[in-house]
C-alpha cells in the first residue's frame, strides 16, 4: 500500500508516483516511488520494489500423441503436444 504523508505546516500536501519497470530474462523488477511535496517547496519520498520471477514451468494443454510402432517404408506422423505458459496468456506449439 501507499505511504501516508503528513506536514506540520498549513501547506498543501501533494503527492505523486512513478512506476518503473525492468525485465532481466525471466525477472520482471517493479520499483514504484511516492514523493509528497508541501506547499513550502519541501519533498519526501519512498520507494518500494517488487521482484517477479518466474519458477513455474509451462502447463501441457494437450497432450502428445500416443507411442506407435510402424513398418517400413511407413513415415512417422507426430501429433505434438500443446503448451501454455501459467503466468501469461501465450499458447506455445512446436512447429
């Protein structure tokens, strides 16, 4: 949650954030700052930073085909299985 700034002053108080966002392969780093300003010209803030990084694999949506023997001179056909990353909505297939 936000942090709550006060004065002692009568000035106005004024606050602001800023969310800055980093990505380092699979890391997603969330730093927001809240800066207050009074009416005096004077200015605080406090930052916060969330790191996301993900460790769950992708979710197999359908499955593979089943374990076949053919005979020469048959082609083998594959029926790939299909992937879906958890934490997005991208559907993943082999080509």
């Amino acid at each position: 949650s936000a942090p709550v700034f006060t004065d002692l002053c009568m000035g106005l108080i004024t606050a602001s954030e800023a969310t800055e966002t980093n990505t380092f392969g699979c890391t997603n780093v969330f730093t927001r700052t809240w800066t207050a300003h009074d009416g005096c010209g004077n200015s605080t803030n406090r930052s916060q930073t969330l790191t996301v990084i993900d460790t769950t694999p992708p979710a197999v949506t359908t499955e593979q085909g089943a374990d076949a023997v053919i005979e020469c001179p048959a082609e083998p056909e594959f029926s790939a299985p299909v992937f879906t990353a958890r934490r997005c909505s991208r559907i993943c297939a082999w080509a």
